[in-house]
C-alpha cells in the first residue's frame, strides 16, 4: 500500500468491487450483504474468483456471432441451433 501513497491511488474496496462486477443493481431494492465473521481478505479473494455473468454472456453471444451461429434464447443461456462451435472452428 506504500507504493500507491506517493501516487495517489488506493485499492478498491469490496463494496466498490461487487458494483463493477454487477453485484449491486442500483435499480433494485436487493442488495447483497457479507456474512458476518468475512475477512477483507477473505472477500478480496471470493470476489477475484467471482465470474460476472454480464460479461461472460457478451463473450459467449459474441462468439457465436462471429462464428456465424444462431442464437436461440433459453432461460436466459445462449445455445447453438444450427450448427456446434467445434463445426465451425
């Protein structure tokens, strides 16, 4: 953390962290909440391990796209109708 004083920056937190990541939806009135006892340490690393499904969805929808697969939507889950990405790699 010393290094970053000279510079003027800091880490962010975790709360800042699960809004970046989509956890926290301004718009609603749900809001995610630790357990009591979590160290920052312990959610520092259960964050970093964290997949935010917002991007993982536009990779997936984007591969498809470019491999030239229609997208049938499903539960909210993208899947191949025509045609598997292995076929097309």
């Amino acid at each position: 953390m010393e290094i970053l004083r000279p510079l003027r920056l800091r880490y962010f937190s975790p709360e800042e962290l699960l809004r970046l990541f989509c956890f926290e939806d301004a718009s609603s009135d749900s809001t995610f909440r630790w357990p009591e006892g979590v160290s920052a340490k312990t959610k520092y690393r259960l964050i970093g391990n964290s997949v935010n499904v917002l991007v993982v969805s536009a990779l997936i929808e984007r591969l498809f796209q470019r491999y030239g697969l229609d997208l049938r939507e499903t539960h909210g889950i993208c899947w191949p109708t025509e045609r598997t990405l292995s076929e097309r790699i």
